[in-house]
C-alpha cells in the first residue's frame, strides 16, 4: 500500500479521506520537521504533504536519488520553503493548493488595510487597557478608504481577489504591478515599476509569491517613496519586505502604518515591530479558517491521488 506522511496535525475530514486512499501516518507535532526528518520521511515514504515551515532545502535532496518518496504535496500555495529544482533533479514532483487559498487571502488583506487605516488594534489596545476617555470628534482619526487608490504588487489570484473586492466594495481606484498585465473585468492598470506603483498607493499590499526573486522587493528605496499617509500590507511572505527598513519607517512616521501577516523569521517578530502603534500583527492567519483548510487538505489529497493514479497533476509546481 502507498504510504504517506502527513507532517501535521490536520482537519479530521482531510486525514479520513487520506486514509481512504492510502496508508497514512500523522506526525502528531505542530513543528516543522527538522532536517534529519525530511531525509528519513523521503525514505520511508511513498509521498509527503508538507507544510509552512518544513524547510526542503537542496541538502535534504541531495542523497534523495532513488529514495522512496516521489511526490511533496505541499499544503498551502506558497512553496518558497521547498527546493523545487533540487526535486525535480531527484525526480521528486511537487504540488500546491493555489484555489483554496484565494478568497481567505484576500479577505485577510483587506482586513488588515481597514484595521491599519482605522487604527483598529491601536484603539483596542486602548480600550482593553482602561484608557478609553470617551468618544469625542477628533478622536484617533485614521485613513478613509473607500474611494482611495491600492497598488498592487503581484496581480495572480490572490492580488486579483485583493483588487476586487477593493473595486467593488470600496469604489477604490486600482493599480498594480505585475511582469505581465492581466486581463480583468474591472478597471484596474498596470504600472511599469514598484517604486511607481508604491509613489502612486494609499495603500500598498503585497501579493507576490515568496523566494529568491522576490526577497527584499519592498525595501527602503521602495518605502521611501510612500506617502507619509500611506500603508503597506503584506500577506504573502515576510521576506519579501525589508522588515529593518520598515521598522525605520513606521517609527519614523515616514508611512502612516502597516498591516502584516508574515514575517521573515516566523514565528520570530522583532521587539522594534512589536513595540510600535501604528503596525497590526497578525500570526499568519491568511487561510485559517476550517473550510478553507479543509480544501487546502483535500486539494493537497487529490495531487497525491493523481499522482498515484498516474493521471495528470492537477496543480504542478514548475
Ligand atoms: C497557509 C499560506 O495556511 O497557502 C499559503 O501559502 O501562506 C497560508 O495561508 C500556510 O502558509 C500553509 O501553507
């Protein structure tokens, strides 16, 4: 029987069907798996869905050849945390669950541009900590966004959904960067720099996939440019903002404040980004959501499914 392991916990109904198709391990543990692990699994098992975290770096692959294990099926979209080329070499596929991530992603995006330009988490820290002197007109005012204008940078599904639900439920002007321009059925243009794209936005958000073409993308040179009343939202990968030159700006007032859900040490935030009002924290809560983790489960269980079936990968990582 074709054995997998699954290397976290997960919703019941993804490990039931799992178990109706193969033999099935959980790894009981919601850290990511270490080195030594990812080697023994490529072993022992058949397939592996991995997830955030479990770092299947070059030198995991590197005495892979022949090993057991012929499909990762990553749960999640992003897979900037596995080597891709260096599975391949091995003959190694991999897969993703772009789809069931799309609309929680960009909820979560938006979210964080309200909670940034409303001052949400600033006036509820306020609250909870009995300073809340009353209601009276001038109190915390934050950025008005219906009408503004977002930049979007990496326009796929997820920067789509983000610019969508900006057009049609706050009447926002919508531009984006993107290698190539992407046909929409709202008004929205592509602008040919981020630095263009960064001068131009009320609020910034990050939707491009994480790795090494996109790290530091957002970086001093890029921040400088934003409007001291402007904000910046990341829900894609933290490295791809500079998070040393963020925090200069953000205690610098040079841009009215951030929203984040990824960082580039997670679960690490530095203290300076902690410390400062005008930034909302999340903890990476982009799909957390049980239906929305249950589809990312069952999408990651259908590859494998393929893959074994030796029917066409639904959803390849090239
Ligand atoms: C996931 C995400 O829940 O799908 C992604 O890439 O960033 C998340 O929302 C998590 O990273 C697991 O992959």
């Amino acid at each position: 029987m074709t054995r997998i392991l699954i290397t976290r916990p997960m919703p019941a109904r993804v490990i039931e069907v799992a178990r109706a198709h193969f033999e099935v391990e959980v790894r009981e543990d919601n850290t990511p798996l270490k080195t030594g692990q990812m080697k023994g699994a490529l072993v022992l098992y058949d397939g592996i869905l991995p997830t955030l975290g479990d770092m299947f770096s070059a030198e995991v692959f590197a005495e892979a050849e022949g090993s057991r294990c012929r499909i990762l099926a990553n749960f999640g979209v992003g897979y900037n945390h596995i080597d891709v080329a260096a599975a391949r070499a091995v003959g190694i596929a991999v897969t993703n669950t772009p789809g069931a991530v799309t609309d929680a992603t960009a909820d979560i995006a938006l979210m964080l541009m309200l909670m940034s330009a409303r001052r949400a988490g600033e006036g509820e820290r306020l609250l909870r900590a009995g300073r809340w002197m009353g209601w009276n007109p001038t109190q915390m005012l934050g950025l008005h966004m219906t009408g503004k204008t977002v930049g979007i940078v990496g326009m796929g599904r997820i920067g789509q959904a983000i610019a969508r639900r900006c057009h049609f439920g706050f009447g926002m002007e919508v531009l984006y960067h993107n290698r190539s321009a992407k046909p929409v059925d709202f008004p929205a243009r592509q602008v040919e720099s981020v630095a263009a794209l960064a001068a131009a936005a009320d609020f910034l958000v990050v939707a491009v996939p994480g790795g090494a073409g996109t790290r530091g993308l957002i970086g001093a040179e890029v921040l400088a440019v934003m409007r001291p009343s402007a904000h910046l939202v990341n829900i894609a990968r933290g490295d791809v903002v500079d998070e040393t030159a963020l925090i200069a700006a953000l205690s610098e007032g040079r841009i009215a404040g951030a929203g984040l859900d990824v960082y580039e040490r997670e679960p690490e935030v530095p203290e300076a980004l902690r410390a400062l009002e005008n930034v909302t924290l999340l903890p990476h809560l982009g799909t957390a959501a049980l239906e929305v983790r249950e589809a990312m489960g069952l999408m990651a269980v259908a590859n494998l499914r393929a893959f074994f079936a030796g029917e066409a990968l639904p959803n390849p990582v090239e």
